[in-house]
C-alpha cells in the first residue's frame, strides 16, 4: 500500500530546504560584505550560516525530508550551499581583506582551496558511511575566522593554505560534529561552546581578547586529535588494538 505524505508534511520538508538554501543569500552577503571592507559583518553572516548547517540536517532527519519529497536532492542542494559558505565566500574575504599576498602569486594561492574543495564535494565517499568527513573538510570559514580574529601575516595564511588544501587528498577521517558516534556528546558540548566564543570575539574586533581566542583554539585541538585518533583506532585491527 502507497504511503502517502499530508500537506502539512510536504510544507515542513520544504520549509527545511528553503532553511538550507539561505546559506545562498548568506553567501552573497558575506561576499558582498567583504567587497564593503565590513570583515565584521562577514563573519557574522558566517557565524549564522555556520548554525543553519549545523542544524539543518538534524531538521531534515526529523521531518524525513527525503521521503516527503523525493524528488528534491536535498543533499545536492547542500553541498551547494556548503562549498559557497565554507569556501567560496571566506578565500574570496582574505583575498579581498589583503590577508593573502598580493598580485598573481595570492590569485593562485586563493585558487588552492576553491579547486581542492571542488574534488573533495565531488567525491562520493567525501562523507562515509559511519558518519566522519574524509580528508580536511574545506573548513576555510574556520581559516578566515582565525586569519582575521589573530591578523595572520599573508606568508602564515599562504602556508595554510597550501597545507589545508593538500589535507583534504589525505585519508584522515575528520569527525562530524553532529553526527560521528563516538564522543558524540561531549563534542556536541564543545562545538556548542566553541561557537559562543566565536559569537563573544566578534564584538571585540578588530583588538579581540587575545585569552578567550586561544581559549578558543582548544576545541580545535580536540577536534583534529579526536579525528587523528579515531581515524587509527578504525584502521587498526581489533587484535591489534588489543594487543596495545
């Protein structure tokens, strides 16, 4: 017997869609924001879209977006809207901040990361299936925010740039904040805390506290230990493991 989907439900799972798709406007703004010289203004938008993308997904499971309306690619459309926020957007902010070295030579370093990041949203197996992201997770929005908030020599983001964009060819499995079982609750906790730091240095700009950002910088120690160690552990045999 066909299931069918109430009118009520076809909204909801609309309403998510269009929920995801406002990182496209965010996108233009933050854009627009960086050609204005309004770096602040930027990173809010930022800040905002870096929320929606953190809840959208747990909103499309809820409301079974997928099988409301299956027709929609609403994993299409937020691939789409990821690679404009977390990429497109932050490179073009440090390039037109000054943040990245002038001239040809900071064309083809922005250039790194919006190619790199366009194999890696092209890859299949980019999210896999127990939930981590394989290899560096184009979290360029992360990079801006730093590059800004710690007003990062053009030299030291160069070399960000071209390592950050060679890691996302490395087969680390980095951890989905919302959705990676293991320690599941505590980064949920930590991601949360992490993004009220972001929210309290934004005001503080262009002279932040310089405690609470390096305070800040702890969560993405664990983030990148947490992934580093839960990348080994998943690839060592079971004996193995517990033979140490």
């Amino acid at each position: 017997m066909r299931q069918t989907t109430s009118p009520w439900g076809q909204i909801s799972a609309a309403a998510v869609h269009l929920y995801t798709a406002s990182g496209v406007v965010l996108a233009f703004l933050i854009v627009l924001a960086a050609f204005q010289g309004n770096t602040a203004q930027a990173l809010w938008l930022g800040l905002i879209a870096l929320v929606i993308d953190s809840t959208d997904g747990t909103l499309a499971r809820r409301f079974r977006v997928s099988e409301t309306l299956p027709w929609f690619d609403g994993r299409r459309l937020d691939d789409i809207v990821d690679y404009l926020t977390y990429v497109f957007a932050p490179v073009l902010l440090l390039w037109s901040g000054n943040y990245l070295p002038a001239g040809n030579t900071g064309m083809v370093l922005a250039a790194l990361p919006l190619l790199a990041s366009s194999y890696q949203f092209c890859r299949v197996d980019a999210k896999t299936d127990d939930h981590f992201f394989l290899g560096f997770p184009s979290y360029w929005n992360v990079v801006a925010f730093y590059t800004i908030v710690m007003d990062l020599s053009p030299v030291t983001v160069s070399v960000i740039f071209v390592v950050c964009s060679l890691l996302v060819f490395v087969p680390i499995q980095y951890v989905y904040p919302s959705r990676t079982v293991a320690f599941r609750p505590l980064t949920l906790a930590l991601t949360g805390l992490w993004l009220i730091c972001y929210a309290l240095i934004l005001p503080q700009l262009p002279t932040p506290n310089g405690l609470l950002s390096n305070f800040s910088l702890l969560y993405l120690i664990y983030y990148l230990g947490l992934s580093l160690y839960l990348t080994f552990k998943l690839r060592t045999p079971k004996h193995t493991q517990q033979a140490l």
